[in-house]
C-alpha cells in the first residue's frame, strides 16, 4: 500500500534520513522504531507531504506521492496523527472532529464516521462541547487519532502516539489502534516504546541516526539479541 524508496531527506546540511526503503502492506500494522533522533518524524512529515525529500520516491496504493502537497495526500487516504497530539485547544472536541472531515461533502457519511469514533473513544462524547486544550493528555491522543480517522482514510500514520502517557492508557491506546487496524485501516506506527511497538506489529523496521539497520516480522524482533540490547533494555 506504501511504498518508500531509497529516501534522503535534510534540514540544511544535516542529512536527516539516509537511503531509506521500506514497504507497508495493505491491512497491516507496520512500526519504525529507533531511539531519539534516529529520524522517525522526519520520515512521517515526509510521506504527508509536510517535508520535501532531496531523492527517493513514495508510492501509495500505486500513486506517485512524492512532493505533493498535504491536503492532497489526505484526500487519497493517507492521514497523520501528529506527534504530541496537536488538537486546536481553543476549539470544543466535537469542532476538532469535524475539522478532521473537512475534505469531504458526504454529511451522511460523517455522521455515520462520528458515531464510530465515539464508539472507539466514548470518553470524548462524553466531552464533545469541552475545549479540546482542557482534556488530559491521553484524552488529547484519541482526539488526534478521531480527527484522523474523520477523513476516512485507507492509512494511518502515527507519530509516537505513546509519549508522555501513563502505562494503562498506553495500553488502551495500543488497544484501540489494534481495533482501528481490525476494521482495514493499514497502520505505520513510529514509536521509541520499542516493545509496545514491536508487540502489535506485523513488520518492523529498526531505525538508526536515518538508516534503517533490521527488520522482521515484530514478535521475531523482540527476541532479536542486537535489537533487544539497543532497544528494549
Ligand atoms: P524523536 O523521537 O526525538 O522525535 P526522531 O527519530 O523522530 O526523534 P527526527 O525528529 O526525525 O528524529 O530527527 C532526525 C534528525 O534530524 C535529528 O538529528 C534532528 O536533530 C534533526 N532535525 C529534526 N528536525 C529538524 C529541524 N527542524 N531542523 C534541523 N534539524 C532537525
């Protein structure tokens, strides 16, 4: 469904991601992990069309994506989920939602999208007239992910959606990427909770200062010795 070539990204002269190639399956749930700075959010801004890669080439479904602008590649069904969560805090929860659809013309098909977010995350229903900035922290990374989800789109992309959370809502949150995953939306999760990351995976591709250095089915990652010592501790 995604495919990334051979990719070279930079901020000025630093050469931020080196030569990356990786694949993400249809109906998948991919993850990229790799310590701080190894160049996962740049990878992410870089497939939504936020960064412009110096070479390399994206493909999804079959498109050439590579430099088109990020509303285009929403409106094919590539969405992002941006790193800490960046809601509109002065708007209500329900006005953040619907800011998420705001590509589409399709009101039936709205409505039908909200109530299955407000079936994934009920906490936020319960919250739909509240300022989006006096949720806490994990409240705010469902309303990232429902925003996401309001555009209907083929994938998701996720950028560490773990950080800063308590352990249990880590959990929760990892439990309903799994249920978003279920109902066919392809997943590429970037994470530096490596063994999260690596548990709900089907394929993992390991990052390191830009290069991608293992990969693997994601269970036979959490045995791997070189990644366990660099990783997980
Ligand atoms: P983190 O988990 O800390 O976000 P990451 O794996 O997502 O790390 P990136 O944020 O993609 O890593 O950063 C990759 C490299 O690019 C780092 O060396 C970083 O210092 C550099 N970098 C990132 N953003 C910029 C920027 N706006 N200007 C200059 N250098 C940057």
């Amino acid at each position: 469904m995604l495919k990334v070539e051979e990719l070279n990204v930079y901020y000025d002269k630093i050469h931020a991601v080196k030569g990356v190639s990786f694949e993400v399956r249809d109906g998948e749930i991919c993850t990229l992990i790799g310590a701080n700075g190894a160049g996962k959010t740049t990878i992410l801004q870089t497939i939504s069309g936020l960064l412009r890669p110096k070479s390399g080439k994206i493909s999804f479904d079959g498109v050439d994506i590579t430099g088109h602008s990020p509303n285009k590649i929403l409106v094919r069904g590539l969405a992002q989920v941006p790193e800490s969560r960046r809601v509109f805090g002065q708007m209500t929860v329900l006005e953040n939602l619907e800011m998420g659809a705001f590509t589409r013309r399709d009101t039936a098909g709205i409505r039908e999208d909200l109530e299955m977010v407000f079936h994934s995350f009920p906490r936020l229903k319960e919250r739909l007239r509240q300022p989006a900035g006096t949720l806490s922290g994990g409240e705010q990374q469902m309303l990232a992910m429902g925003r996401a989800l309001m555009s209907r789109p083929k994938m998701l992309l996720l950028d560490e959606p773990s950080m800063g959370l308590a352990p249990i809502l880590v959990d929760e949150i990892f439990s309903i990427i799994r249920q978003v995953n279920k109902t066919g939306v392809t997943v590429l999760l970037v994470e530096q909770n490596a063994t999260k990351a690596l548990e709900i995976a089907d394929y993992s591709y390991v990052l390191s200062t830009g290069k991608i250095v293992s990969s693997g089915e994601g269970r036979s990652l959490l045995t791997d010795a070189s990644v366990r010592s660099a990783y997980l501790g």
